[in-house]
C-alpha cells in the first residue's frame, strides 16, 4: 500500500524537507558585536595617526612599521565585526 497523501519526486524518490532554518542571534549579543568593535577601531585610529608621523620622518624603525600594521589589522577586524553585527546572521 501506498501513501497517496505524500506527493512524490519527479524520479520516485520521497520529498526531501527543506534545511532548518539556523537559530537567530539576539539583540544583546548584536550590541556587544557592534560596542566591541567600535572599540577596535581605536587601535586603527592610533595606528593612522602616529603612522603619518612616523613615516614622515627619514629614519624609520621597522618595529615601528610593524606596530602600525597590527593596529591596521586590529581595525579592519573592528570593522569586519561592526559589518557582521549589522548584517546578521
């Protein structure tokens, strides 16, 4: 006996139930993703400003330039963080 009830593929195979949906985030963790990295974006507001002076200078140490990177790459991941608060999941 069949199920008439339960439409069936084009192929005979049963219908396959669409994915689950994944769970959504809440507002307080979107806040916290969006308050932590607007505070990440300071280290790259650091980073242009003393960069500036830093490279304007004739002799320049290359820790220094090292610093200024990491205070770069520390924004744009402020920045990726503020994107995927806003974007959402």
């Amino acid at each position: 006996m069949s199920d008439e009830s339960r439409p069936i593929n084009p192929d005979g195979s049963p219908p396959s139930l669409p994915p689950p949906l994944p769970p959504q985030r809440g507002g307080c963790a979107t806040a916290f993703m969006a308050l932590f990295g607007v505070l990440l974006l300071l280290p790259g507001l650091c980073a242009l400003l003393f960069g500036f002076g830093v490279l304007s200078e004739s002799k320049t140490d290359p820790s220094i330039l090292f610093l200024i990177l990491l205070g770069l790459a520390v924004c744009f991941a402020g920045v990726m963080l503020i994107r995927a608060a806003i974007k959402g999941s």
